[in-house]
C-alpha cells in the first residue's frame, strides 16, 4: 500500500509572450511582489512556433520566461494561474490581451503546465484549471511527449528546464538541510 506523503516543493516558472514590452516590464514587479524575487530571466526572443496568439494580439510577439527563487507547493498552480490570468485582463487594451501569461513549475521529475482548456491527458485540478503534463525528466534531460507544444520541445527550452533544474536540486537541499 503506498503511504501518502507531502510533496518536494517545486520551481515556478511562467512565460510571458508580449505584443508591448512596456505592459510586461510593468508586471514584473507585481510577480516578484507575489512570489517573490525572480532567479531567472531568459532573454527577449521572437515567439514564432505558432501564430495562435496574432489574432488577438497582434504578429511580431516576443517571449521571455522567468522563474522564482520561492518554492512552491504544486498544490499552487491553480491559484497561480488564476492570478495571471487576471493580470492579462488587467493589461488588455480595448478587450485584447496585451501580455500572455503561462505559468508552470518545474520539478525533479517534470514540467507542468497549468491550462484553462480541457484535452484527454490534462488533469482536472480546481476552479477550472488543469495541470498540462508537457516534459518527463529520464535519462538525464527532461524529454518531450507527444502533445508537448513544439516550442517546449526544442533543445534550446529543453537545455533551459535542465539548467533550472540543477537551480532547483540545490534550492531542494539547502531547504532540507535547513529543516533538519
């Protein structure tokens, strides 16, 4: 019989793909003030794998991704995304987002991705979030699986998420050894 038990902890990540550089700059410090100060930010990079977001926001998108310093718990991610969720709505201009936000956190074993969308291998969570299982990590890299978007698929985000992972092993023992 398994016993349950708590969770290890997790990184928080979230990428912000942006029509207006200035909106996101704007959120920044309102991330940081909710989960604290960002260990991470990638450089600005064209956001090309899909034109999914030029419709409402315009073509010649840019994305960065960020991640936190804080741990989290994954129990989080629902209420994570709905806090985004409203900072796009709050940045929208004349009823089109301005700024998407994905957030996701990053484990030892995975990245998952929270959605509002429902799909066959997305879990059900609360509030009307599910949790995107997007990369498995196994033999020494984190590996994409078949509906994994294209973006997180590439070996440049692959090395990425394995960089933030080493960041996260050695946030996972400093807070064990601080709880000990």
């Amino acid at each position: 019989m398994s016993q349950p038990a708590k969770p290890k902890k997790v990184k928080l990540i979230l990428s912000a793909i942006y029509s207006e550089q200035k909106a996101w700059q704007t959120l920044i410090p309102i991330l940081e003030d909710k989960f604290g100060e960002m260990d991470y930010c990638s450089k600005q990079m064209d956001f090309n794998y899909t034109d999914y977001y030029e419709k409402e926001m315009g073509s010649g998108l840019k994305r960065e991704f960020v991640s936190f310093s804080r741990l989290i718990d994954p129990v989080e991610l629902p209420g994570i995304k709905l806090f985004t969720n409203q900072l796009e709505i709050e940045t929208s201009a004349e009823g089109r987002r301005v700024v998407n936000l994905d957030p996701g956190y990053l484990s030892l074993d995975n990245l998952v991705l929270a959605t509002g969308k429902p799909s066959p291998h997305r879990i059900y969570l609360r509030d009307g979030i599910y949790a995107d299982l997007h990369l498995i990590y196994e033999s020494g890299s984190y590996k994409p699986l078949k509906w994994t978007y294209p973006d997180y698929a590439s070996q440049s985000l692959i090395a990425l998420f394995n960089r933030l992972r080493e960041v996260l092993k050695v946030a996972l023992k400093v807070q064990e050894e601080s709880d000990e």
